[in-house]
C-alpha cells in the first residue's frame, strides 16, 4: 500500500494553544509577576514552563471536570506554594494568587502570525476541528448534549466547522476519551457516518498532549519541525502557512 498523501483527508484536528497561539509565551508573560516576587529565584524560562506544566498536568488528571482558567489558577497557586517552601514564604500579598494573572488567560496569548490566513487556506481543502484543553465552550453545562458548529452560524467566517473543547468531551488531553469522542462526533456529523480514523488528520505541536495519544489511536499526525525525526509524525512542518502552502501545491499536482 502506498504511502498516503496529505490531501487524503477530509478532516483536519487542530490543538490551540502551542499549535495556533504561542501558549508557551502566555504562560511564562503571566508568571513573570510571580517569579519577580522571589528575587532568588533564578528559573529559566524554559525551567519556569516545566515546572508548570507538570503542576498543570496533575491537577487536569485528578479533576477533568475543572474550567481550563480555574486548572491556571490553581496551578499557579501551586507554583506559588513549591517557591515558597524553596525561598520562604514572600510578604508581598497585594496580587491575588488564586484570582491572578492566569485569569487573562487567552485574551492576552499571541496568535502565531499566518495561523488565521492558513486555516483559511486549509479550510478550502478540508473540515477544520478544535479539541482544546484551553478554550471555554459557549455552549457548555453538565447537561449539554450539543456542539459548537461555527460554520452553521449565520454570517460566520469562521474556518472551523466543528469546535470542542475539555468540558465538551469530559476529558483533558493527553487522555484517550477525549479523542475517542471527538472521533465519533466528526464521524457522525462531518462525515456521514465514513471512518473517522480514515479520514482525519491531527495537527499539533505538543507530543505529550496530541501526537502521542494519537499515535495510539493509529491516526495520521502532522506536528512540527522541531521533531521532524521523531516517527510518531507522519508529516512536520515549522509553521502553519508552510503546511498550507505544501496542501496548496499537492492539491495542483
């Protein structure tokens, strides 16, 4: 059997945050006033980012049901406690912890700069779907049975035909369920009923949340070029806009 190419598919699955916006930046912007509070701290950037995603990653695991601003709240006040037991416990207390930078989140977070014109792009050649662990549903509650179809929306521009998020499908990335939900609402209501696992590409920069548990899933992974060697990537490209351009000239060929 020949080996697939990128234009196979129907449907394109997109992470946010590190693959569309620079969640790396956000985060570390938004811890800056904290870690300015403990002048003997002398944490790299990358070093602050570790520390918190794996704060991050434990408290998504104990409670999937959490909003994502409420898993940085309490992930930041986790980083506060882990500096206060490394340099003592700091005076000053005129910013909130728990209701701190991490609130902003999103709304100051860089879009990386061809993200909007390629999804444009990419949305003439395929069905675009979100599944964040980031953003918040509009349309979420516990007892939501529907979806976010942006496409549907009278007068929307949107490219994205489907949006989910982790209080849609009851599950944060890395977990499976999460993917396994997203798979059956793509394959019920964006591809009549034809296999998802077929049909749809997962696009995304994080190995851990994405390209990992997708790689279990035997679905095809397109990530990006700082991994290029690693097999778990079917394609990588450095940038959205080069990904765009590569469909573009295969679809011509």
């Amino acid at each position: 059997m020949s080996d697939p190419k990128i234009t196979d598919f129907k449907v394109l699955v997109f992470d946010v945050y590190g693959t569309l916006a620079d969640w790396e930046t956000g985060i570390f912007n938004a811890m800056k006033p904290l870690l300015s509070r403990y002048p003997a701290n002398r944490w790299s950037r990358s070093e602050a980012l570790t520390a918190f995603e794996s704060v991050e990653k434990d408290i998504q695991a104990a409670d999937p049901s959490l909003l994502y601003s409420d898993v940085l709240a309490k992930a930041h006040a986790a980083l506060e406690a882990r500096l206060n037991a490394l340099y003592g416990k700091n005076a000053d207390t005129t910013q909130s912890i728990l209701y701190g930078p991490h609130n902003r989140i999103r709304q100051d977070w860089p879009i990386f700069a061809d993200s909007s014109e390629a999804l444009h792009d990419l949305s003439k050649h395929y069905k675009l779907v979100v599944l964040s662990n980031a953003l918040a549903s509009p349309l979420y509650s516990p007892s939501a049975t529907q979806y976010w179809f942006p496409n549907q929306i009278s007068g929307s521009n949107s490219p994205f035909s489907l949006i989910l998020t982790a209080q849609d499908v009851h599950s944060y990335k890395p977990a499976l369920p999460g993917f396994l939900t997203a798979l059956e609402v793509i394959q019920k209501d964006l591809l009549d009923g034809a296999d998802a696992k077929q049909n749809v590409l997962w696009v995304a920069q994080s190995l851990f949340h994405d390209i990992e548990p997708a790689h279990r899933l035997g679905l095809r992974r397109r990530g990006d070029g700082a991994d290029a060697g690693n097999k778990k990537y079917t394609w990588t490209f450095n940038t959205l806009g080069e990904m765009a351009e590569a469909v573009a000239k295969c679809s011509e060929a």
